[in-house]
C-alpha cells in the first residue's frame, strides 16, 4: 500500500502481567510528520515502540508500518530505531561500523552520506570507544539511519546529554526530518517537543490523552501566568486572587498560575505595591500537567523557593 501512512495502530493493546501497558491504543502518523510521544513514566510510551518496532507482538489489535507488519518494515530497510540501551562499540572507527550496518540493509544510504547527516564526517576515522556523550549519541544516530529509513524511532534520544550536545544532535535530526522523512520521538524534555514536533501525542494509561500540534495542546490548556514583584508584606492574599489555581514565590517575585489573566490582573490592579508585572500564556508544560495529572480540589501553594 504506498499510501499507507508511516505508522498506524488499531486498537492495540498489549498486557504485562497485571498491568495493561497499552490499552486499545489508536493512533496514526502520517508520513513526513516529525511527532513527540510524551507521558509520565509507566503511560505506555516505550512498549508503545516495542510494539511499534516488532520487538514484542500487540495482544489485541494491529500495528502495521507503511501498510505491512513491523517485522517486514524492518526487514525492508524502511524504519530505523535508536533505543535508550546501547553501548559504544570497542575498537572500531565510526565509518567502519557504519559502514558494517549499511550492509546489513537491501538498500543502504551511502556511508558518506551517512557520515554528513548525523554530523560526523569529521570524526569518521575516531574510535567509536573514545567519542564522548554527544557524539556517541550521534553514531547511534548514524546506524539508525544506515539503512536509508524512510521513518526513524527514537526512544529519550538525548537523556543524560548537556545542553551543547542536545542541540547538536536535534541539529542533525532537523537535517533527516527536511528530507521528507517521518520521525517518532519520545522524550522528557518538553522544551525539545515544543521545539521539534510538528505534532505531539500526550499518552496516558496506554492510551491517547491529548493530540494536536503545540499551539492546539497549549490553547486547551487554558490560562497563564501572571508574575509580579510583592514589594514585601504577606502572601497569603496570592491564592484567594481570582482564578488562580497556584503560585510559587522565588524570593520577593510571585508567580501565580491563573485559569482567568484578566481577572487575576483587574484584581492585582486594585492593589498598591505591585511592580514589575508580567502576563505569559501557558506553557506546554502547563498543558501536559493538566492532562496527565488530576486537578486539586482546591488552590495550593507550590513549595516556595527563596
């Protein structure tokens, strides 16, 4: 089917003991889409891609890759995976395990290719073993792409890097995604999803909470933040101001997070000593919060940082 899309689940549910990591999961990405896979830890997000990748087999329903099982996506070359496990390799140089990789595969992308892709045509002749974090997460990168995969898999591509390394690679990953390819990320980085995904899917229990793009996940949200500087005095007032749902307090700055700006600010306007106020629309952190996390009853108080 050519116009199949790059990845479709039907129904997919998939039992781990007692727990049903994903249940009745529906979900479809088009090609050429560059989609994030959030969740808290334990929604469903990694046996999601197991499942994705053929690594483990739905007990109810269908997952299918452009039309055909995962297995034979695989065996075809078209879908390329990196995995949060995974060590460098001893003693050999990024081109020669590139170039190993690219064999394994029908219809390889050529190793140069490969090599200016995932950035790394610099550090060809380098030991794998002797590369650091972020150009091992690079190679990685290469072997998934080895293959010349028309969608490439991503399971918290960039944990444990610094800032310098992330952006390195999401650099590298821009390059793939221009050529018109799919892409499938999960991660805990929100800033990386608002950033990189032309849409992202919220999991929660093994299910589809929330689908859209960042702006419609935002919008949904509802709501800001509106910050000001106190100019001393209490602060029990802050969550008794309309629509607030909660502040915290970083030294004499209060940072309210409201259902209604306008109404926080006429209110704030009545006050004297307020200063340097600033209205923000929410985050998307504000919009995975409220679709992964039950409301309070009632309006708390963050813990206070001074």
């Amino acid at each position: 089917m050519t116009d199949a899309p790059a990845v479709t689940f039907e129904a997919a549910s998939r039992i781990h003991g007692t727990v049903r990591a994903v249940d009745g999961l529906d979900l479809t990405v088009r090609r050429g889409e560059t989609v994030a896979l959030l969740g808290r830890n334990g929604a469903g997000k990694s046996t999601a891609i197991g499942l994705l990748l053929g690594l483990d087999e739905p007990d109810t329903g269908r997952v299918s890759l452009f039309g055909a099982t995962p297995a034979r996506a695989v065996a075809a070359g078209r879908v390329g995976a990196m995995l949060q496990e995974g060590r460098p390799v001893p003693r050999v140089t990024v081109r020669e395990l590139v170039t190993f990789v690219a064999r394994t595969h029908p219809a390889p992308m050529p190793v140069g290719e490969v090599l200016a892709v995932s950035g790394l045509t610099e550090l060809a002749g380098r030991r794998v073993d002797r590369l650091s974090g972020g150009q091992v997460q690079r190679v990685r990168f290469a072997v998934a792409l080895a293959g010349n995969p028309e969608l490439v898999v991503l399971d918290e591509p960039t944990a444990a890097l610094d800032v310098e390394a992330r952006q390195e690679f999401w650099g590298s990953l821009r390059g793939y995604a221009l050529r018109g390819n799919t892409v499938l990320f999960s991660t805990h980085y929100l800033e990386e999803a608002d950033a990189h995904a032309d849409r992202i899917v919220v999991l929660e229990s093994g299910r589809v909470r929330a689908d859209g793009t960042t702006g419609e996940l935002k919008r949904a949200a509802g709501g800001g933040h509106v910050s000001f500087d106190l100019g001393g005095g209490t602060t029990e007032w802050l969550g008794l101001l309309p629509g607030v749902t909660s502040y915290e307090l970083r030294g004499d700055r209060a940072r309210l997070r409201t259902s209604d700006p306008d109404a926080t600010v006429r209110a704030l306007a009545e006050r004297d000593a307020i200063r340097s106020l600033d209205v923000a629309p929410a985050s998307l952190g504000d919009a995975f919060l409220a679709l992964t996390h039950r409301p309070s009853p009632v309006p708390t108080p963050l813990e206070s940082v001074r």
